[in-house]
C-alpha cells in the first residue's frame, strides 16, 4: 500500500471548494422563500434544464459501474434494462405533460 501526504495546495483546493460551494449554497438560499421554490424552481425552468435534471438522476453510478460489471459477468443482454427505460419515459412525458395545471 503506498502511503502519500496531504500536501499544503491540496489544503488550499478542497478549501476553494468548499467556500465556493458555500457561497452558491448561500446565494441561492436567499432566493428560495418556500417549497416551491427549492423542489420546484417557483415553476420558472424550461424543457432543457428539467430534461437533463431527469438524464442526470437517471445516470447514476449505478449505471456506470454497475451495469459495466452485469455485462461483463452476464452479457449485453444487461442493457436492455437501460434501452427499455428510454421509450418509458417518453410515454410518461406525453402522458404525464398534458395533465399540467
């Protein structure tokens, strides 16, 4: 096993970090006045960023490292799982939109 330091730069990137984080964390606090405004955007996005807010929770590590290894132990058959959750989707987005308030 190899041994390494925590070296003073090291230090000073994970602190930018965090003060950064912070400080995005803060700035968007003071926006957000109820619920609907943190979960929802007070209604405010359009298609492209909640369609990618869908791809990316749908995209997990999971999907990356899990179904790598399915495949290598069971076959690409293992990814059919994701194909069929594609055409899901658009079937909930047609069904699911036109009942927007």
């Amino acid at each position: 096993m190899s041994q390494f330091d925590i070296t003073t730069a090291d230090l000073v990137v994970i602190g930018f970090y965090f003060a950064i984080i912070f400080a995005k964390g803060f700035q968007i606090a003071r926006r957000t006045h109820d619920a609907n405004d943190l979960f929802l955007a007070g209604r405010r996005l359009g298609w492209l960023p909640i369609g990618l807010s869908l791809f990316a929770s749908n995209i997990s590590s999971t999907t990356l490292i899990g179904l790598a290894g399915a495949a290598y132990v069971w076959g690409i058959a293992v990814a059919n799982y994701e194909w069929m959750a594609a055409p899901i989707l658009v079937v909930f987005a047609i069904v699911l939109i036109p009942l927007r308030r």
